[in-house]
C-alpha cells in the first residue's frame, strides 16, 4: 500500500508541476508579445499629453486666424 500511495503523491505532484511550467511559459510568451506591441504600437502617457497640447494650440491659432465673412456671402459654409 505504501508504494501506491508514493506514486499517487508523485503523479500529483508531477502533474502540478508541469501545470505550473505550462503556465510560466505562457505567461512568459504572452510578456513577451506584450513588449513586442509596446514598441510597435505604444506611446508614452507624456507623448500623448504633450501631442494633444499640440493639437489644442494648433486649433486655438487657427480658430484666432480665422477671418469672419459677411452673412450674405454665399460662400460662406453655414
């Protein structure tokens, strides 16, 4: 009985353990493709920050150089 009860802990704790290294290897793949989509794809918090800045002063400029038509122009675009 000794030697059943020896395997069953073995084959329990085999099979754990090969759970456990399918799972870092997928959690490790998965950080790996996170980083790859990073560099690809991702920006910084900052360089959002600062392009969004850039959008809102880009439009204040124009809105302020924007010249206004007389109403019964009929080019006007109302």
């Amino acid at each position: 009985m000794d030697s059943n009860d020896e395997n069953i802990v073995k084959i329990a704790t085999f099979r754990k353990m090969a759970r456990d290294a399918e799972k870092r290897a997928a959690k490790a793949e998965k950080e790996k493709r996170a980083t790859a989509n990073r560099t690809r794809f991702g920006r910084s918090g900052a360089e959002k920050k600062r392009d969004k800045l850039e959008r809102t002063r880009a439009e204040r400029k124009l809105d302020g150089a924007r010249r206004d038509t007389p109403p019964d122009d009929p080019t006007a675009s109302e």
